[in-house]
C-alpha cells in the first residue's frame, strides 16, 4: 500500500518552555510511527524522548525474524530502563520520563502502543475513533464516575499522567491490534494538540481530503490560535492512494453526464420535462465515530441527505376532470352476478388463515413425524438451518451430533480430526461453532482465529468470529472481523516508493 505521511513538532508559544521536549520518528519504509513527549524540566523530557527516538530507530532499522509486538515490548522495557538508570545516575536528569504513542505495520496488521497521554487516532470511513486510553488522574477520575467530561476539561490536574517511560524501574504499556486498509489513516499526537483541538475538530480536519501535511500544518495554526502553551507534536499517515482537494482542479463527471451536457449545448433548450443532474459527489455517511472519552461527548452521527425527486407520481392535470364511471343503485338491487363484495373476501381469508393457524398447531407435529417416518429421520442441518455443511465426512457427522444436542460426543471426535490433521481450517471452524453455542467465548476466539489464519474464506468464519468477540465485550475487535466480510482484505502492490522519515528531533 502506498503510504503519505504529514507531521509537525514545535515549542509553541509559552515562554517558559524554552526547548521542544517533544520528539517524532516516521520510518514509513519500516512502519513505524511515533511520538515523545519528554516530563522532567528543561532538560530531562528532551533527554528522555529523544532516547526513545534514537532505540526504536535502532531496532527497526534491523531486520527481525521476532514477532511484531514482542520487538516493540522489548524495545519499550529497554527504554524504560535506560531513562530510569540515567535519570537516577545524574541529578541534572533527575525524575525525567516520557509518554510513547505508536504505530507499527506489518502488512494489513497494525499494532499500537502507548504509555502516557499521547494518543493514537484511527480514521476511516467509519469516522474517528480513539485507540488509546490516557493514563493520567483526571482521565482516571472519569472513567470511575467521578467527574464529568466538563469538569475533566477544566480540571487543574488534566495534566497529570500516572504512567510514563522512565518515571519506575518497570512500566506496562497498553497494547491493541487492528487490521488497516487502503482507506486507514491514524493521527498520532502529543497532548499539545488535542488541548486545543477537539475530536469534533479532528473528525473535520481528518475528513477534509486535505494532504496529510497541510492538516499537521492547519493543527499548529488551530493550537497557535489557541495560545499553545505546550509543545505541539503531530504524525497523520494515510494508507493507500488519496486524491486530495488541491489535486482536483474541477469535479469529475461521469463520460454520460458529460455526452448528455454537450448535446444540451448543442440542442435547442426544451421548456417541458426538464432534468437537473447534481454534479457534486455524493458524501459518504460517516460511521458515529467514538469521542475521546476523556473531554468530549460522542458527536451525533451525520446521515446523508434524502435524495430530492423532481418527478410526480399520477396524472397530469389537465383543463378538463376526469370522468367516473357511476352506476345507478336502488334500495333492494343485490350486486351484479360474479362480483364479490370486499367485505366478504376479507372474511374468508381471515377464516382460513384462522384454520390453517389451528390445524398447524394442533397437528402440525403430528404430520411431520408421519412424514419423517415415511422418509427417514430429518437432516439435523436442514432443522437448524444450517447452510454451510463441512467437507470432511467426519466433521460433517459429528457437528450434526452437536445440532442433535449431543455436544460433547460432537467436540471428541472433532477434536480427534484436529488431532490427526492440525491444520485443519474446518476442524477448527466446526469446533469454534459448538464453543459459540456453549458461550465458551475465548475458546470460540481461539478456534474461530485460528481457522481464519488457515482459510480466510472459509464461509462465515468471520461473522462467527465477530460474535465470539461480541460475546467478550470487545466491539472493536468484533467491528474489526466483520470488516474482512465488507471489504476482504486483498494484497496491493506498492508502485510507490514510500516517503522518507524526518531526522529525529534533537
């Protein structure tokens, strides 16, 4: 996928802070992205995110064989170690520390991680969602319940964070897992930025198919009109091709639209049936994006507009009215031989809907045991209307004995198969579906994930996916699995060669 990075890092405004204790590091050619925001006085907080630059520049630049998040824990832990021994060997770094936000690609796989107040920002055509939680004690007191969003906003403290690289011998950062595509884009910043800027703000500015780098450059203008009395640190990548708004010099108009206009031109004008085509592209309804749960109540979602019809239904007005034909009645006349009246119709088909309801329910039962008796016991899929049957006749026989009811004869003898043959998709599938049905949800996860890993089209193994994590509580993830089904992920070749990363900061 191609990739377009835009980011910005500055002092701001407030004279006491002499230095840019923020740091960034993009490495579109790795996939990594990352912001620093460095605690500790004039100089410890430049010190500190600035080493944390300097390590992930180092380990990325190597090539790996280590799974993706185990090298980004290890170089988090080496960070926080080095801070902390540094900061406690010499008084001039005393108490230094530093929050990380980051991003790291591998593929449509994309791992974040982050340790403080700096936030990461997932865009798409669902809207804006906050993937990060700020470990600070006001974001702490509102998520217990103990103040508002309002008093949050305002509260004297709101710059407080609980947890930093560097600040203990030992740190836990949060991690999660998402899978992008070509209409991914994430924002990852320091608390410089969304002290001024709002997730409604940011919705805008993301949404504005403005070039990643001019909406970093919009940022700072929005956080200098604000006083920016913090440093401001920002990265905006986009995943896939964009066209922005300075790249599109006049709409783009469909070769028919375009014919029928230049035959308007030509033709004399018609006075009657005339047609208006609205040019402007249609807007894309955007998904209720999640409010910062810290400040910012959820913004309503945007619907679009209803079409307007300039066509009427009925019949053209005319100078003179229709006529009705009329039939003359008297007192006693019955209606003319073969007519029905409604009334009637409508009682013999209430009546025998009434009967087929009674007959279905009383005997209903009866006749499907006499036609399964005729014809041998029902398929257990047909009953429970089960669409996809598996391959294997093994599978397929035992899973019917779980839709019988008999459950655990149906997990043995699927996990023999499992056994037997380990990369069994179906197995795992099939298995995954009766700890779905049992609501053993992280075993459904399990077997369910690992049966996406061997067949990613296995029919209905993401829709199963997603209820097992539903059944977790984790909606993202859920979100996340049903997306494959929307938009399958299909690998593009990058014709592109990827911008190059800015010199650290420092």
């Amino acid at each position: 996928m191609k990739v377009t990075v835009g980011q910005i890092t500055d002092r701001g405004l407030n004279p006491k802070r002499l230095t840019n204790e923020d740091n960034l590091l993009a490495m579109p050619e790795r996939g990594l992205f990352l912001v620093a925001d460095g605690v500790g006085g004039r100089l410890g907080g430049e010190v500190a995110s600035r080493t944390v630059v300097e390590v992930f520049a180092k380990i990325f630049n190597q090539q790996h064989s280590e799974d993706l998040r185990k090298v980004i824990e290890s170089a988090i832990d080496f960070c926080n170690q080095k801070i902390y021994e540094e900061s406690q060997s010499n008084n001039d770094l005393d108490g230094m520390a530093t929050t990380i936000a980051l991003v790291a690609v591998e593929g449509r796989r994309a791992v974040i991680a982050h340790v403080g107040d700096s936030r990461v920002y997932r865009s798409d055509q669902k809207g804006l969602i906050c993937l990060t939680q700020d470990h600070s004690e006001v974001n702490e007191a509102l998520r217990a319940g103990v103040i508002t969003p309002e008093q949050a906003a305002q509260h004297p403290r709101r710059n407080v964070i609980s947890r930093a690289l560097g600040a203990e011998a030992e740190v836990e950062a949060d991690f999660r897992e998402i899978e992008i595509d070509e209409r991914t884009s994430f924002l990852l910043c320091s608390d410089g930025i969304t002290r001024h800027i709002s997730d409604d703000e940011i919705t805008r500015l993301m949404k504005s198919n403005q070039p990643p780098q001019r909406i970093c450059e919009r940022m700072k203008e929005l956080c200098y009109a604000g006083g920016a009395e913090d440093n401001l640190t920002a990265i905006i990548v986009d995943f896939g091709r964009r066209q922005s708004a300075e790249e599109q010099t006049r709409p783009r108009i469909p070769a028919q639209v375009a014919q029928a206009q230049a035959q308007a031109v030509s033709a004399p004008p018609r006075q009657a049936n005339r047609i208006e085509v609205d040019l402007k592209p249609a807007s894309r309804a955007a998904e209720k994006p999640k409010a910062d749960n810290r400040t910012k109540p959820k913004p309503q979602q945007q619907l679009p507009a209803k079409p307007q019809s300039g066509a009427q239904s009925g019949a053209e007005k005319t100078g003179e009215a229709p006529r009705i034909p009329t039939r003359k009645k008297t007192g006693g006349e019955s209606p003319e031989k073969g007519e029905m009246s409604k009334v009637m119709k409508m009682s013999l088909l209430i009546t025998a809907l009434f009967i087929g309801l009674i007959v279905g329910v009383l005997f209903g039962g009866q006749l499907m045991e006499q036609v399964n008796k005729l014809i041998g016991r029902a398929d257990p899929y047909d009953t429970k209307r089960v669409v996809y049957r598996p391959t294997d006749p093994e599978i397929n026989a035992a899973f019917a004995r779980h839709l019988e009811g008999f459950s655990d004869e149906a997990r043995t003898r699927i996990s023999a198969v499992l056994t037997a043959n380990p990369t069994s998709a179906e197995a795992n599938f099939f298995l995954g579906r009766i700890d779905l049905d049992q609501k053993k949800y992280e075993d459904a996860v399990t077997h369910l994930s690992q049966a996406a890993k061997l067949d990613p089209n296995l029919p209905d193994v993401w829709v199963h996916l997603a209820l097992a994590y539903l059944g977790l509580g984790q909606t993202r993830n859920a979100t996340d699995a049903l997306q494959r089904i929307i938009a399958p992920s299909t690998p593009t070749p990058n014709t592109d060669a990827p911008q190059a990363g800015p010199t650290p900061a420092g």
